[in-house]
C-alpha cells in the first residue's frame, strides 16, 4: 500500500493542495474543513471549479481594511501634470529656445527627457527616520542644445515643484557627474539627419547595383527601400579624428521582425576632422581593428563583476546615457568612484554586473526569446536570525500523520474561507484593454486632464 511508504511526517508543506493516494482504508480524513471540500471537489470532477468551497458557515463579507502609509513616498515619479507643467515651463523660457521635436531640425533646441529628480539619501533619511519635513521635489531634465556652433546634451535641475512662476528655476545639473562641464557634454549627433540625407544615402545610392547584386535590395533613403544603413555607438574617437562606421541592415517584413538581427555585414566608414567630412571607403567586415578597445572611459562600470563603494550622493549612477559622446571624458567615469576610501562601517553600495550565454539558434528567429537564459543575485543576511525565518509564516499548513492517521493540522492561525469567490470575474478580458495611460507632454491644457492621449517627445 502506497500510503504506508510516505514518511511519517510531512512536516511543513507549502499552501497548496495535498493528494495522498493509497485505498480507501488507508486514506486519512482530514480534519480542516477546506481540506474535505477539496477532496469533495476533486471527486466529482476532474477540472477546477470557478468558485472557491463554502464550508457552509455564515459569510460576512468586509471590505479590505484602509491603512494610510506614515510617510509620504519620496520616489513617486511625476504625476502627468507635473511633467507637463514642467515641460510647459520650459518652452515658456526665452533663454532656453526650445522647439517641439516634430518640428525640430539640426539647428534647433529639444526637450529628450523630463522626469523625477531622485532625492539624495542625506535628505531622505531625517524625513523617514525622523521628523523632518518631506524633501523637496525637482524635476531632471535632459536637453538637446542644437542651436549653436557647439551643440550639447545637457542635464538640468527644475524645481522646486509644483510649478510656480517666479519661484521655479533651472539651472545645470553637474553634482551626480564626474565630468565637471556644468552637466553638458558634447553633442556627436547634431546634424545626423544632415549627414544621412546629404552624405551617406547618395553615397550607398551610387553602390545600389552592388547591393542589388548581392541582397536584391538598396539603401538610397527612399520609404521603398529593402535596405537600411545606420551607425555605431559611439563613434570611434581617436588622434583629434572621429571614424563613423554604418552597418548595412535587411529591414524588416513584418511586426515581429527585428532588424537588429538582419546585419548584412557591409561597412561604410567616414572620417571627421577639423575641417568636416574627408574621406570614405567600403571595406570587408572581417578587418580587425587596431585601435583596440572604442570604449576608452565610457564603460568603466563592465570591468568589474561585482565593487563595492562607500554611498554618496555625488555617485547615485554608474553611467550616462551619452557618455559614448566623449569617451576620454565621460559624463560618468566610473573608475572615480574608487579613491582609496575606507568601507568600514559605511554604508555601501553594490555594482553588480549579470550576463549570460547565448548559442545562437534557428529558435531566435525572427526574435530571440530569453526564456531559458537567466542570471540573478541573492541578497541574503549572514547570522543576522537566530534561526529558520520561515517557520514564522502562516502561508503553510502541518499535517501530522502517523499508522494511516492524522492526528493533527496546523493552519498556524488561517482561517477556513467563509465566503464564495466567483474567479470568472477575476479573469482579465483582453478586450478591455486600453493601453498605457499616457500624456502628451507639450502643448499640454487643462482640457487634456485625465484624457488618454498619445505621448509625444518634445
């Protein structure tokens, strides 16, 4: 009998449902209420039930019970509105000449991000722990300065929030970063489209009876094409020079294409200098590169798999989105952060670096799943408990069984459900999805509050 070859105790089980098989004689009876429903259930059909068991005692329905967290979130992002009258604010500065991004051109001032400025942990903590008032709210702003001979991305502070004229200002953000630029680094990208439209497309134009030959397709910048062709980043940055190598791509067919995996394996190389544009050559993709590593200082943060540093608030990334435009002097030189500072008895941050393996295979076509590639990490407490933490849990039930009898369940203070649950309302209807509630940024009214509105990028 199978039921006399399971130990003795079952000892802790995770909430769920236990099946004991063996005959009829030998088959314990348990003693909880929801357990004999379960097997009641269980007996009469061979499907799940779209209602929970009712153990038949009278069902006094509650509402959840409210609660009110002591503080207030700190690390909220923006509301709508907030993003809203920031970027609103923004256009509204003479100085800054913004231009909305449909309509901006090589030339022209953008807004690329708006979005909470996170507090600094030496502001946050006499608030938390203590009776401090709530720091006060900055919105981080990432600007695109074309309008001039010397284009740059540029961090800004704004604040304090709310919005209030003659109150609220900006100014460059610069403590976060190594770089010491007023929060601006230069801008490699300004007259992209410029050199797209002018330069490289007549240029892979000219060689189209090649590709043609080769991939039955062009690249010439026309909406027909089969063929793209975009860059690297970041451009190569050597001896005073900048090298841009453009990739040509298959475009893709369809929704569930990727064009990142359809490289053609063609290059086309230009060289910048001081006086612009000079040369360009095509060459094989099997040339090796003798300049070595492009990175330089951008990257500092992939040489390590895990370090550790004392916190600050000068160092709460360890990178920029834009350090590949100046990679000899990044916005965000990781390598800084290590200046011969003791640990002891500090408070620590962790730079922690996951990768994984990947075989390429006819499987990642026409998009690769990752999903049996993972990496993590366990934080866990060394000798900090006196034991098993676990034990303290109610999420689990003790069977005591012994000589095909239970003696004993254990709920560890559940209590037996009283209240018949329909879960076909619980199941979610695709059609009634309505996608991402989301707020275009600028011109933004009062009519628009609460609307859903396609986000633009300003």
């Amino acid at each position: 009998m199978l039921s006399s070859l399971l130990p003795r105790s079952l000892g802790l089980l995770g909430l769920g449902w236990l099946l004991l098989v063996g005959s009829s004689e030998g088959v314990p009876q348990p003693k909880a209420a929801w357990m004999r429903g379960a097997r009641a259930r269980l007996s009469k059909s061979s499907k799940w039930n779209s209602k929970s068991y009712v153990n038949g005692s009278a069902c006094v329905e509650t509402s959840p019970q409210d609660f009110q967290a002591p503080k207030e979130n700190v690390w909220d992002g923006l509301t709508n509105w907030e993003a809203a009258s920031v970027t609103q604010w923004l256009f509204a500065q003479a100085d800054l000449n913004l231009t909305r991004s449909d309509d901006a051109g090589d030339w022209d001032n953008s807004v690329l991000l708006v979005e909470l400025m996170m507090p600094n942990k030496s502001d946050v903590l006499p608030y938390v722990d203590g009776n401090a008032t709530a720091p006060t709210r900055y919105a981080h702003v990432l600007l695109d300065l074309r309008a001039t001979d010397s284009p740059t991305y540029s961090d800004v502070l704004v604040g304090p929030l709310p919005v209030v004229n003659g109150t609220t200002t900006w100014q460059p953000l610069e403590y976060p970063f190594t770089r010491k630029t007023g929060g601006s680094i230069r801008n490699l990208d300004a007259d992209s489209d410029t050199i797209m439209t002018d330069f490289i497309y007549p240029i892979t134009a000219n060689i189209s009876d090649i590709t043609m030959d080769l991939w039955g397709g062009a690249a010439t910048g026309a909406d027909n094409d089969t063929l793209d062709v975009w860059g690297i980043d970041p451009v190569w940055q050597y001896d005073n020079k900048l090298t841009r190598w453009d990739s040509f791509w298959n475009k893709n067919t369809d929704v569930f294409d990727a064009e990142t995996l359809l490289p053609l394996g063609l290059f086309l190389k230009i060289l910048y200098t001081d006086n612009g544009r000079t040369q360009y050559s095509i060459i094989n993709a099997d040339k090796p590169n003798k300049y070595g590593d492009n990175l330089i200082d951008a990257a500092n943060w992939a040489k390590y798999d895990l370090a550790v540093t004392k916190q600050k608030d000068t160092e709460p990334r360890s990178a920029h989105p834009y350090n590949g435009q100046d990679v000899y002097n990044p916005v965000i030189n990781f390598d800084e952060f290590f200046d011969g500072e003791c640990l002891l008895q500090e408070d620590l941050v962790v730079w922690l670096n996951l990768g994984m393996h990947h075989i390429p295979h006819t499987g990642d076509l026409p998009n690769t799943v990752f999903t049996t590639a993972h990496s993590g990490v366990q934080f866990m407490p060394l000798n900090y408990y006196d034991g098993d933490i676990s034990r303290q849990t109610v999420n689990m039930v003790r069977i005591n069984y012994s000589n095909s009898t239970v003696s004993k369940v254990e709920t560890f203070g559940q209590q037996e459900a009283l209240c018949e649950v329909d879960l076909a309302k619980e199941e979610f209807d695709p059609f009634s999805y309505t996608g991402d509630v989301v707020i275009r940024k600028f011109p933004y009214g009062e009519s628009l509050r609460g609307g859903l509105v396609r986000v633009e990028r300003c």
